[in-house]
C-alpha cells in the first residue's frame, strides 16, 4: 500500500496542484490531506473546490475549526478565508473531523491523536522528544500515524516500532506562531511539501518529497491582500528577509 499524505494546504491552490501533479505520476493507492487547507490570503473558495472534486480523505485542522467559529476578533487568514466561502464550502469542512483511524494500522490526526493545536513530532520550533511523543501518543497502536500542524516535515520511528510521518505543509513554508510561546517555523524553501508513506512486507517507510511550483505568482497575490509576511515566506521559506541569507 502506498499512501500520500498532504497538509497545510492553507488556500495555496498553484501549490496543491503541484504536489497532485507529482504524486499522480507516482502510482498511489490512496491520498489523504490533514487539513489547515483553506486558512490564508490566497484562493480559499478555489482550493476548497479543487479538494471537494478529489476522492481523497480529508481532515479537519484547527484552522477549519476556526474558520468555523470566526469573530470580528479573529485571525485575518481565517477572516480572509470565511469571506470567500459560500455555505456549500462550509459545509464541507463541518462535516471533517480532527482525526481518524485510516485502516486498523493506520491513524490520521491534524496535530496529535488528541488535540488539533499540539504537534505529535514538535514542540514549538524544536523537535519533540521522546517522551513527548510517546506522552502525546498514548496508547494508540497503529503502525503508521500520520500529523501535520507544524509545517515541519519530518519521518520518525517510535520506540515500539511505530512510524509517525509529518509532510510538512503544502502551501506555507514558513510562519509565526504564539502557541505554545511566540517562535517561528521557517522550511527554508519554497516548494510545496508532501509525503508517500509505503507498506513492504508489513513494514511502513515513507519518503518525504519536495515540489517546485510557480510560487511568485502566489507571492504577488499575497501582496495584492497586502500580506507581506506571506510575500517574504512564499518566496523564500523564511520570516524575514534577514533570515534569507542562503
């Protein structure tokens, strides 16, 4: 079984369909998206047409649930994202949830099995140790566990042999966050971000897999909504233009 796993889409239609054109041509028997797929300045309406049409499983991230639930004191991405959504569109995403068992060996979740703001594979801009993955897991039991959330790629076995697989994000290479502490998450690349979780010989290993996609193009309409820090992170995968010095 071969397994591709999206996420972090966040409305970035030209990357999404960068990363579908990839993994079409590499033969999958099933794609599944982890959600934050609409959250941004860029083309919600569009990207959430595109994914409905898909026979893929999606997830709902914090994001969806938050677009859900926006106030007047929400976040502009989340805001940005609402405006553009029409009732068939927020439907959809009512309907995802933040998790879900995939196959008796396999367990899909936003974040981690129980929250959809706690990385399984981070905390914050480090990397998570063991026992906070393993306090995270608790007593799930699939081999394969597939999270997303932190944009950060990264394949990990588990002390019991399990493998935990983040993509990292589709459509935001980088970003800022203040959960749990103010810290920033730079890929340190443009290209969109997806894996292929594979099963030989009951084994799961994945591949973590980096696409080039037209992304001026969705950096120049970040600045028409008058997003510079999605300018500077869609072109650079970094925060600042500081950062940039590769």
């Amino acid at each position: 079984m071969r397994i591709a796993i999206l996420s972090d889409i966040h409305g970035n239609l030209a990357a999404l369909q960068a990363v579908a054109a990839d993994l079409a041509r590499r033969g999958v028997d099933a794609v599944v998206n982890l959600g934050d797929s609409l959250s941004g300045p860029l083309l919600p309406l569009e990207t959430a047409q595109f994914l409905m049409a898909q026979d893929w499983t999606h997830l709902a991230g914090n994001h969806e649930r938050q677009i859900l639930a926006c106030h007047a004191g929400s976040g502009q991405s989340d805001l940005y994202a609402r405006s553009r959504l029409t009732h068939t569109e927020l439907d959809w995403i009512a309907s995802l949830r933040p998790a879900l068992q995939f196959a008796p060996d396999v367990l899909l979740c936003h974040g981690s099995p129980d929250s959809d703001v706690t990385g399984l594979l981070q905390t914050a801009e480090r990397n998570a140790s063991a026992q906070e993955v393993a306090q995270r897991l608790g007593d799930v039991a699939a081999a394969l566990v597939a999270c997303g959330h932190t944009h950060v790629a990264r394949s990990v076995r588990g002390a019991r042999g399990q493998l935990i697989v983040n993509p990292g994000s589709v459509g935001q290479p980088a970003y800022r966050d203040d959960y749990p502490h103010p810290h920033a998450i730079e890929s340190g690349s443009p290209d969109a971000r997806y894996a292929i979780a594979e099963r030989r010989a009951g084994i799961w290993q994945a591949e973590l897999i980096g696409v080039p996609y037209p992304h001026r193009d969705m950096a120049a309409l970040a600045a028409l909504r008058g997003r510079d820090d999605w300018v500077v992170a869609l072109n650079s995968g970094y925060m600042s233009v500081e950062s940039n010095n590769v």
